[in-house]
C-alpha cells in the first residue's frame, strides 16, 4: 500500500507537467493576441519583450505591423488635353475636369473668348498650372513664381534635379494659400487668394454685364448695346485697388475708356479700370493685389464719377 501509494502520487506528475506547460502556452497566446489588437504592449509580461518598432517576444517571433491600403486613385500628373466642342466655356471645362476655371486660363496663355470647337487645351489634373519650359527657366525661378519648392516640381513631373530642357511640359501643383507669386517673389494675391477683390470696397454695382438699352455702349454679340464690364459708383477722386496682383501692361487716355489702367493678372487675365481721373502706376510696373492703381473719375464716355471694371482673356 505505502508502495502503490507513492506510485499513485508519482503518478500525477506528468498532468502537472503538462498542466504547467498548457498555463505557459496559454499565456503566450493571450500575450500574442493582445499585441495584434494594440500593436505593442504598455509594459512586459512573462520575461524579455521588446515592444518597440516591430513587437518582438523573447527575441524570436516578429509581430508584423499591417500595411495601409490608399483608399483615394493616386491622380494622374500627366496634363490633360482637351478640344473643345461647340458650347464650351471655362466655367463649364472647369467644372468637368474639377479645377478652378483660372487654372485652366492659365495653362493656355493666348486663349480667346468665346472658345471656339476643335481648340485643343492643356489642362493640369490638379488644381496648378501647365508649364512649357522656356529658355532660361530654372527649377528655382519656376518655384518662385509659382509659390512651391523645388522638390515640388521635381517629384510630381518624375525628373532630377538637373537643368530643365525648354519644350519640356510640367505640371506644377499651386496651392492658391501661397502662390502664385510676383517675379519678385511677393505674393500676388494675398487678400483673397485665387479670387478678385472688389477695387473699391463696398461700392455699389450701378450697371451690370451684359445687355443693356443704353445707347452709348456698342453693339456686342448680335445684341444692339451690351455692357461689357460692371460700373461701381464712387465718388470723385475715390482710390481704386487692384483687384489681383499682376502686371501695368497699359495705362493712360484712350476714346471710350478715358484714362484706364491695364493689369495683367497674375492667372493671365486683364483687367481694365475705365473713367480714372488719375493713374498712380506705370507701364510695366508689378503690382499686388489691393495695391493703389488710380482714382475715380470721368473721363471718356461717362456720364458722372464711376469706376468701369472690365474682366478680358
């Protein structure tokens, strides 16, 4: 008895052997599982466990962390071409291809309204410019004028950092926050970026485009008179701002207009301030947006002080 007693207790060994190593693997499961839910453990359990970079327990097995998957299409840097059909405007190319309407006024320098069918346009897939590359560019003056940087330029179009082949297309992403720029690198809009401020705040709008009975405007699109801006009544001498940064391309007394102002914004459309009795620019001059061009008059064809605003491509 006392021997089969001893073979009896001895005989409970085993289980206990085995229940001791079911409790160690468990515990390693549970360890495992709670680091793939939370990617690493606040504190280590059971002996050496490096949690940082990829989770390792006891030096030997490697958690991997998971990969992300994109959940938006990486766009397309390629320009997108485009020709025209009967009926297209900017505004509507704009909003089919998801870009502010100035892009796609700036991507084709020498565009003339109304679009005609069959005229093959270079549009960027983001919102930016299309760029044929000048003699002369380099990624540096590029990236002034447009407001990014270098590296910008470079990882976007797929090219070094080596000097840029005239002919060359790019396509470089502006964001309207920080560019685009003067040559001198100010900021061309910064009061309303990618929009035109009004020149004389506050003032109000006394005729509108388009249309009109009047018949002093001239004869325009098949209509007998049509207005072919908006005039903003002010008083006598009132400052006028420039409603974007750009460029003095013209400035002085022609008939009609009178005393005018040319700017040519920093997207590449022009605008005319009409009836000054004063300019306050010259010709060639950079200006930034809300600059002083000139002062409200009325001279040319105008009937009392107001300030003429007449939006060309």
């Amino acid at each position: 008895m006392h021997g089969g007693a001893r073979l009896g207790g001895n005989r409970y060994v085993p289980y206990a052997a085995i229940l001791s190593i079911t409790i160690a693997l468990l515990g390693y499961a549970s360890i495992h599982v709670s680091m793939s839910r939370t990617g690493g453990m606040g504190a280590q359990a059971g002996g050496d466990v490096d949690v940082s970079g990829d989770s390792v327990l006891g030096g030997e097995s490697t958690i991997p962390q998971p990969i992300s998957t994109p959940s938006v299409a990486v766009p397309d840097h390629k320009p997108i071409v485009y020709t025209t059909k009967g009926g297209d405007t900017i505004a509507s190319i704009a909003r089919t291809f998801r870009i502010p309407p100035r892009d796609a006024i700036w991507s084709n320098p020498g565009l003339r309204l109304p679009l005609k069918a069959g005229r093959t346009l270079e549009l960027p897939p983001v919102p930016g410019v299309v760029v044929r590359v000048k003699e002369g560019d380099s990624l540096e003056s590029l990236g002034a004028t447009y407001g990014v940087d270098e590296a910008t330029i470079t990882g976007f179009n797929d090219i070094g950092g080596g000097e840029l082949i005239p002919g060359t297309t790019l396509v470089i992403p502006v964001d309207p926050r920080v560019g685009p720029n003067l040559s001198f690198g100010v900021q061309a809009d910064p009061v309303a970026p990618s929009e035109l401020m009004c020149p004389i705040p506050g003032s109000q709008i006394i005729q509108k485009f388009g249309p009109t009975s009047f018949a002093v405007e001239p004869p325009y699109a098949g209509y007998a008179h049509f207005h072919l801006g908006v005039d903003l009544l002010a008083g006598s001498g009132t400052p006028i701002h420039a409603a974007a940064g750009g460029k003095v391309t013209a400035a002085g007394y022609v008939p009609y207009y009178g005393v005018r102002v040319e700017i040519t914004d920093s997207y590449g459309l022009v605008e005319i301030y009409a009836h000054m009795a004063q300019v306050a620019v010259q010709i060639g001059q950079l200006v930034q947006q809300n600059e002083v061009i000139g002062f409200v008059g009325s001279t040319g064809l105008s009937t009392g002080p107001h300030l003429h605003l007449q939006l060309m491509v």
